[in-house]
C-alpha cells in the first residue's frame, strides 16, 4: 500500500489500488482481511472500518462526483460528537441516479455550490442546510443535542446569527412536513448543554409540557445542576452507573452528596437514568409529581409546548 494517506482519508478506488498493487496482492490483501470493501468500488484498511472521515471519504468515491456530505455524517464533520455515524448520509443532486445501500444513505436534493463547504478536503452541506433537516427529520434527541454542540463551538458574536439563518432557512424550506416542531427547537438550541442527554431531557421536558428549564445553573450556597427550574426549587440530573463501572460508586457517592445538598436548601432533585430516554414515560410522570408538589398549578401543556410535543413525535 503507499506508505502515506491520500486526500481521502485512507480511502481508495479499487481502481487507483489496483494501479499500485497489482491484482495478485490487492486480491490477497482483501482476502486475508487487511483491505475490506465496504461498498463497491472503493477499499479501505480494515483498522479504519468506523472512522468517521475514512467512511464519509468511501462513500463519496463509492457515489462518485457530485456527492456531498450531510444529514447526521455532516454533523460529525463539524465536530458534533453525539451524531449518529452508524451509516453514511450523502446527498446528490436530483438528477443523479446512485442509490442508498447497506450502511450509506443518499438523499437526492437540488443544491448550488455556494451550499456547500470544504472541510478536511471533504465537501459538506452548509450547517443551516444540514441542522435545518436534521431538526425537521430527526430523530429529535440527537438533532438537539448535535445542535447544541455546534453552537458550542460558535464563537459567541455568531450563535445569534446561526439560529437566524436556521429559522430563515426553515421558512423557505419548501418541504414543510416537520418545520413547525424544527422552529420551536432552534429556540431550545443552547451552547450551555454540556452532554447529548441533557440536550435531550431538556426536550423530553418540553414535550411533556412543562417549562423550559435553565442548563448549568448555578445555585447560590450550592452545587451547579446541569437542569434547574430555579422559581420551583427543582433539579433535573442524568446518571449512568453502567458506562463507567469503576466509577459508578464514586460517581454515585458525588451525586448523593448533591443531593443531601439540594435537600438541605430546600430543592427536590430528579434522577433520570438510560431507560428513562428510551421511554420518558415515567420520568414525565416523576417531573409533574414534583412540580405539583412544588405548587405549580398548571393543569396541562401551554400551547407552544403542546405545539412542541405533537410536531416532533
């Protein structure tokens, strides 16, 4: 093999390989497992298998010119770790005839030149085009949370001006299925979420109908919980014992600790734990206890969180 990557990332024709190698010891390589192919046409080393460049690279030589990188594949390419990169998300233009396969998904779209970056010698959907799709297709949690990323990342005189061009860009849009839900989102995208699942309790809270609650609030005499509804004295905190085993006992003994803390200065702390982002069932049911606990009276969801909850289910 060239002893130093080319442009695309460990990423080759079959056919540019097959110049360098030779047949014989292309097909040996393959064979024995140090080549693979994941699609047609286009081979990689096996150790690169899940790279996500190496896989975004692949699959623009696999489709061929004009292709462009977008959806969640794109979101990883502007630094959004919580993007799901299980398959490869590429666009083309409308005309062009490739089809999805196992583990690459084309979307066939009209785009001009001006749409599109380069990043990494990668060519990628602009961020208003990619985050407006990904906020009106989905999945919800993940697209909040990649949003969220992504504003970190903005310096802070131009996270204004993306969730501007994102509303434009939704208004214009001309497929509306999902743009009234993708709206009520870019006004929850904040650059404070410091991991993908408070991104998306903060959603399940707004879909269940309740406030928006305030990200990373600091407590006066006490700790900062990563979601707080200060006026109702009320946390909302997300644990894993089972990501960090080793830690779990101290991570564990830290957030009783918090908690006794919270108790002692009057404010009630719910838990919410892997199951509970599988199903929020329960958990939008242990959040209105505490806050009919707490004495808020409303009976139901206003109708911007209603409008939330029945445009991104």
């Amino acid at each position: 093999m060239p002893n130093r990557p080319n442009p695309w990332h460990w990423a080759y024709s079959y056919s540019s390989l097959l110049s360098v190698l030779g047949e014989h010891q292309l097909r040996h390589a393959l064979r024995y497992g140090r080549l693979v192919q994941p699609w047609r046409g286009v081979v990689i080393p096996r150790e690169r298998m899940g790279d996500p460049k190496t896989m975004a690279s692949a699959a623009l030589i696999a489709i061929g010119p004009g292709a462009v990188l977008s959806g969640f594949t794109a979101a990883a390419m502007y630094g959004c770790s919580a993007a799901d990169t299980r398959r490869v998300h590429v666009t083309v233009p409308t005309a062009r005839l490739p089809r999805s396969r196992p583990g690459l998904l084309v979307r066939h779209a009209a785009f001009r030149p001006e749409d599109v970056v380069e990043l990494d010698d990668l060519p990628v959907l602009a961020p208003d085009i990619v985050f407006a799709e990904l906020l009106c297709s989905g999945p919800r949690p993940t697209a909040l949370a990649c949003a969220d990323q992504l504003m970190r990342t903005l310096p802070e005189e131009l996270r204004p001006a993306f969730q501007e061009h994102l509303r434009e860009r939704l208004d214009k849009r001309v497929d509306r299925r999902g743009v009234a839900g993708a709206l009520a989102m870019v006004e929850l995208i904040t650059e404070r979420a410091e991991t993908a699942e408070e991104s998306a309790l903060r959603l399940l809270a707004v879909d269940a109908g309740l406030p928006t609650p305030e990200v990373q609030h600091e407590i006066p005499g006490g700790p900062r919980v990563p979601l707080a509804w200060p006026g109702l004295g009320i946390a909302l905190g997300y644990r894993d014992p089972g990501r960090h085993p080793p830690e779990a006992a101290r991570e564990l003994a830290h957030d009783t600790g918090q908690a006794r803390q919270l108790t002692e200065l009057g404010w009630t702390w719910v838990w919410a734990g892997p199951a509970d982002l599988r199903d929020p069932t329960a958990l939008a049911t242990r959040l209105w206890a505490a806050f009919r606990h707490r004495g808020w009276d409303q009976v139901g969801p206003s109708p911007a969180h209603g409008r939330v909850r029945r445009s991104l289910t």
